[in-house]
C-alpha cells in the first residue's frame, strides 16, 4: 500500500517514528513533511497531504499534529478526503470498515508512540466492508459533500 504521512512541527517526531515503522510493515511511504521541529501551520501539510491522497499518489495518508483536532478539520475541507482521529484501535479500523476513512489523524501531544504503533497497524490492515448499509451511507456523504460544493 501507498502511504502519505504529514505532520506539523508538533508532530514531527512522531511522524518520524511512525514512517520507519510502515516502512517495516512493507508498505511504500510518500512524506510531504514537515522536516524539523521548527513552528509551521498544520493546515498547510494538511492540504499536502489530502491532496496526495485525493490525486492517487497514495492509497491512505497519516496525518499528525499536537492534539490531532485542526489537522483533522483542516483535511476534512478536501472533497474526497474521510479523515478520522482516533486514540483506540476498534475506531482506527472501524472507521476505514463502515466510513471508508482513507486518512488517520493522530495528536502526538494525546497518544504514546506505543499507541499510535498499534492505530496505524489497524488502520491500514482494514478494508471497507462494502455492505450497502455502508455504501448508502457514504453516497449520502458525498451528495452532502457535492451540494456544498456546488453553492460555492
């Protein structure tokens, strides 16, 4: 699997150590940044990353800033983006099962690396079930997504 992992500088480290360890799981990893510990706006890798996923450079995206709350609203605002924040494993793949969710928003500032290890493992080990409950629901999603985007 292609994965994109962006951070801002709160998330920095995390980002680094989570990028070895999907490099470990055997999967292909695109990283659109940030590279330091020096302060930069979350939204901005936010949009690198939706972007990457958006155009199919990568499957799914890891997103990651201090508490994981505006990197994920920041992401949202990309049409065809599902991106989650999870702090448990049942979420982290549960999301990608019923919701499609093809980003993990972490707060690095809110889960050990420990933790976060165990939400990425889940998260890209998952596939959307492709029930019709669930595939009604995301229709419905992308409707809601479109008529905004239509009122622009």
């Amino acid at each position: 699997m292609r994965v994109v992992l962006g951070s801002d500088h709160a998330g920095f480290e995390m980002k680094q150590n989570i990028l070895a360890f999907v490099r470990g799981l055997g999967h292909e990893v695109l990283d659109v940044g940030t590279n330091s510990t020096a302060p930069v706006d979350y939204p901005d890798y936010a949009e690198a990353l939706g972007m990457a996923v958006r155009n199919h450079q990568a499957d799914r995206g890891i997103l990651i800033c201090g508490s994981g709350v505006g990197a994920s609203v920041a992401v949202n605002k990309i049409p065809g983006i599902r991106a989650g924040l999870c702090h448990d494993t049942y979420s982290a793949h549960q999301g990608v099962e019923h919701d499609d969710t093809n980003v993990l928003v972490l707060g690095s500032r809110v889960i050990a690396a420990e933790l976060a290890h165990e939400l990425v493992k889940s998260f890209l080990a998952a596939k959307f079930s492709g029930e019709e409950r669930h595939v009604r629901r995301l229709e419905k999603v992308k409707i809601l997504e479109n008529r905004f985007l239509a009122t622009k």
